[in-house]
C-alpha cells in the first residue's frame, strides 16, 4: 500500500480544518494557535497527520513557527489565497539547509533502495518520472514538483527504512516548497528528468554506490535551478 497516497487526502482535509477552526475562534496574525496535541483532540486527528498539517500551513505562508514558543497566526492569513512564490520557513531554517539534508539523507536512502528494487518498483519510478516530464512539457509547473516528489517518496519507500521515510514524507511541504513555482529556468527542468534516469538505471543493476553518486548530482543540480547555493557562504 502506498503510504503518502492514503495519507495525503486526510492531511489536506486537517489543513482547511485547522484553517475553519481558526476562522471561527477569531484568532487574528500574531495570535497563538493551539498546539500539536490540542489539534489532534479537538479533530480527532493523529499527531503525526497534525504535525504534517501544521507543516503544511507553514509553507503556505498561514502561520509561523517559532523555536520553543509554538505556532502563531502568519500575517499571510488574511489573504484569501495563499502565497506560493516565497521562502516561509526562515525562522526554522534556510533553503540550503534543506538541500543539504537531502543530499545526506536521499543520498543514503537510494543506496537502501537499490538492494529491494523489484522491476515493478523500476516501472513505477518510470512511470511517475514520465508524468514529471509530460508536466514540465505542459508547463504544469506545481504537477510536475508533485510528481518530483512523488518519486523521491516512492525510493524512500523502496527502501524499506520506516524512520526515513516518515521523516521524509513529514518533510513534504517544506521539500516542495523548495521547488516551488515560478521557476526562475523552465527550460532547465528537464535536466531533472534525465537525471531521475540515471538513478532509476543504477538502481534497475541494483548498483547502490552508483545511484548514490546520481541522487547527490541531482540534488546538487536542482538547488542551482532554483538558485539555492547549495554550500552555504
């Protein structure tokens, strides 16, 4: 069973919750929003799904959270729809830190992979790598990183490390919103699908050091077609 799937439709539905239920106590920006635990009381929602909803309305722009204080009402909550064009995690961390943590972390990960990957598992990654290419080619700019992501989240499966894995799909509002739109390089995208290639290559030989090596280059790759500085100055 597909894990992100099942659990992507249920966090959407917490996120406009949590947004009516903060309509409808009148919290105004600058004003504390429940906590975590309270959250997943009140919706009758897992703390997991919460704290990826919470995420969620992070990246877009709703509320913001502070280190040791908790979650306060973003500035951007008056607006009617929110703002995708902006880094909105700069009080937790910085873009590189982002692309750093993947490089580690997926670099790892695809290695895992390689040791479980079934031909199945090679269609599947081949199929989602398609539907990132058909996006880029329709400009569906927001499709296409979901497809991005998607196939990042389908090797971490593969990989059959649990921890990674949720830390990973946890981490989906904020990865994605690395890459968000607009694109500074549309043309440069399909770099990003000939680079899926040559991991989704390494991995159908079951060769993990190699697909290691093509995971860190693209991730490399797509911090500077988003003109993220990947070593920090």
């Amino acid at each position: 069973m597909h894990v992100e799937k099942d659990r992507r439709p249920v966090t959407t539905q917490l996120v406009q919750q949590i947004r009516r239920l903060m309509t409808e106590t009148g919290l105004k920006p600058g004003d504390r929003v429940p906590s975590q635990r309270e959250l997943a009381q009140r919706l009758g929602a897992s703390r997991p799904t919460v704290r990826e909803a919470v995420l969620q309305l992070e990246g877009m722009g709703l509320i913001r959270i502070e280190p040791a204080r908790g979650a306060f009402v973003a500035e951007g909550f008056d607006r009617p729809e929110a703002d995708l064009t902006g880094w909105t995690f700069e009080q937790r961390f910085s873009e590189v830190e982002v692309y750093q943590l993947r490089f580690a972390l997926e670099g790892f990960t695809v290695q895992l992979a390689a040791r479980h990957a079934s031909q199945d598992d090679i269609a599947r990654l081949s199929d989602l790598n398609e539907a990132m290419r058909t996006a880029i080619e329709q400009t569906r700019f927001r499709d296409a990183m979901e497809a991005d992501f998607a196939l990042h989240m389908a090797i971490a499966e593969i990989a059959g490390n649990r921890a990674i894995r949720d830390i990973i799909g946890l981490y989906r509002p904020i990865i994605t919103r690395s890459q968000r739109p607009p694109v500074q390089e549309p043309a440069r995208l399909q770099e990003a699908f000939v680079e899926h290639g040559a991991i989704l290559r390494a991995l159908s030989r079951r060769d993990g050091e190699t697909a290691a090596v093509a995971m860190r280059y693209h991730i490399v790759q797509s911090s500077d077609r988003m003109k993220v500085p990947f070593i920090a100055s």
